[in-house]
C-alpha cells in the first residue's frame, strides 16, 4: 500500500547518544543557538535555533520565538517563526507554526496548526542547507567582527 518501501529516517533522540541538550521546562533563554546532536526544548527560546546535524524536538509546552533550521525537526509546541527542514519534519498534533515552513519531507498530525505556507524544497534544490550556510556564514562573520 502507501509508503511501501519507503524507509523513513528515526527522529529518535536516543541515536545520539551523549550529545542530547536539554533546555527544560521553566527556562528561558534569550539569544541564537547553533549546536550538532539533538536539542530537546521543553522551555522558551527567544532567538534562532541552528543545526548543521541532528534533531530539534520542540516539547508540546516548548516555545521558540525564531526560525529552526536542522535537518530533522520534530514541533509539539509553539514556534513564531519559520521551519527549515533539509530531511525530515514532524508536526505532532499541539504543534502551531506562525511562520513558513520549508521541507524535505513532512508528517502532519490531526491537530497541527500552520499559519504561513509550506515549500517543498527537494533534496537536490538544496534550498535549505544554503539558507543554513548562509545564516551560519554571516553569524560567524559578526562573531570575528566583535572579537576584532
């Protein structure tokens, strides 16, 4: 039927072994966050969420006021901002998305709520891993300019 031999890529966060951050429920924390691994975020987030590699789980009390980008991305929560997701996107059934939303692949669960437009943007388009690189480049050119 449906999706036969379609292997789907795991959004488990156990496959990346040590290098899991939390960032748990009652803490906000104000600024821009680039990691590899996976990030599980239960509390509030004021700033950008990056990753080259590896996962953002946003908890279903979990808020991010900015755009996530990583290649595996899975929403319960709350983002005000845009989503790019280069492999696989997960929006579970409390997620609300008030911004676009650009992907590779997606899930959609009953109840999910996306108020902005969803892009397809294939593989080969490489779309996102350039706004990614891009975002990265001009982050790390700002950070040499205040070390100067």
């Amino acid at each position: 039927m449906w999706g036969k031999g379609n292997k789907r890529k795991s959004t488990s966060i156990d496959k990346h072994g040590e290098n899991i951050t939390l960032i748990s429920k009652g803490t906000v924390l104000f600024g821009d966050i680039q990691f590899t691994g996976a990030l599980q975020i239960e509390g509030r987030v004021k700033g950008n969420v990056t990753g080259q590699d590896g996962l953002v789980r946003l908890a279903d009390q979990g808020i991010v006021e900015g755009d996530i980008k990583a290649p595996n991305v899975v929403i319960n929560g709350t983002v005000t901002g845009d989503l790019y997701s280069s492999d696989h996107l997960e929006l579970a059934s409390k997620a609300i998305v008030a911004g676009n939303v650009y992907y590779n692949q997606i899930e959609m669960v009953k109840g999910s709520q996306v108020n902005g437009s969803l892009e397809y943007c294939p593989k080969a388009d490489d779309k996102v891993k350039k706004k990614t690189v891009a975002a990265l480049t001009v982050k790390a050119q700002a950070v040499a300019e205040g070390a100067s």
